[in-house]
C-alpha cells in the first residue's frame, strides 16, 4: 500500500505518535492535509532511556533526575518527595499511577513503553523505521497554544496519533512528505 510519510528525528518522531507533541515544526508549510506514517531518522538506535530534560516531559524529566542519583538513601528520599514515581515492594520504580493527571496519560504510558524496552535489552528508539502514524490537520504561521510550538517556523498540528506495536523497519528516509509502499494492514 502507497502512503505518504515524513522524516523525523527521535525521541521527536516517538513523541508525535505517542501523542505527546502536538506540533510538527518546519521551515516550511505544506498543504497536504491528512494521514502521515512517521519515518524515524537519524544516525543510530538510542540505547537505554535517552536525556530529553530540556523537553517538556515532566513524568520523564522527573525520572532521568532520579535515575542520575546514585546515593541509596538520597535516592529513596528523592522518590519519597516525588510527583509521579514510587517505589513498589520490591524496592522498584514505578509511576504513581494516582498521581497522573488525564493530560499526562499519553506521556505515562510513554515513559512506560520506553522502559519496558529497557528492561528487554531493546533499543529505546529506532532509526529507519516507520513507527507510527498521525493526521496533519493544519499548518500555521504564528501563534498557537503549545509548549511544542517554535512560532519562527511553520506549525504542523497533529491529531490522531498511533504508535506501532511493530514499527516498519529498513526505510530510507528522505526530505519533505515522501511517498513509501508499506505492507497493508497498517
């Protein structure tokens, strides 16, 4: 089946099916309107949980701050004071599902995914794959409500976000939409 698709970097690629980043930017606007595969690009799989504190990921930034103390007891302070992660009876991390707004569920079950593949050995991120798909309902040119929006370039709005439970993998990537025959089914 022949679908249009773009290229984007990770976690940003991760982030756009996963429902989590609302807004594509780009130096430029497109008027194709519609379903998009997202390819994820870039030089190589990021291994374990990738930094991403300078995004606006509170349930992950809160995790990359404990996962970097290597104090025992500073450690289980520090998840005693925490919003959203807790300590199971096995001495585990593990979110505090109580304490997950509705807003952050997509994020939750992100942050989730990304360490279960983890535990597995899996890379976190794939490059040259088609992860996931959104819908491209416009494309603006100033302001719009989004920690994701950079208002000097043009804003993708993204709906309908699907992370695949199989992403397509061995896809060259390219620039602007490009076309791609994937398998039916997806």
């Amino acid at each position: 089946m022949k679908v249009h698709c773009l290229s984007v970097r990770p976690p940003f690629s991760y982030l756009l099916c996963a429902g989590i980043k609302d807004v594509e930017n780009r130096s430029w606007a497109s008027d194709y309107r519609g379903r998009l595969f997202i390819h994820s690009s870039g030089p190589e799989d990021i291994d374990g949980l990738p930094d991403m504190s300078d995004l606006p990921l509170p349930i992950y930034n809160e995790l990359y701050r404990l996962l970097g103390v290597e104090d025992q007891k500073e450690f289980e302070k520090r998840v005693a004071h925490s919003l959203y992660w807790a300590l199971d009876a096995g001495g585990q991390l593990i979110l505090n599902r109580d304490s997950i707004a509705d807003g952050n569920r997509a994020e939750a079950e992100f942050v989730e995914m990304l360490m279960r593949r983890d535990r597995e050995g899996l890379p976190a991120m794939l490059h040259g794959a088609i992860i996931g798909s959104v819908v491209l309902t416009d494309c603006v040119d100033g302001y719009f409500d989004s920690p994701w929006r950079d208002e000097e370039e043009f804003g993708w709005l993204i709906s309908s976000p699907q992370l695949f439970e199989k992403p397509i993998t061995g896809i060259n990537g390219r620039l602007r939409i490009f076309d791609c025959d994937i398998p039916d089914g997806y």
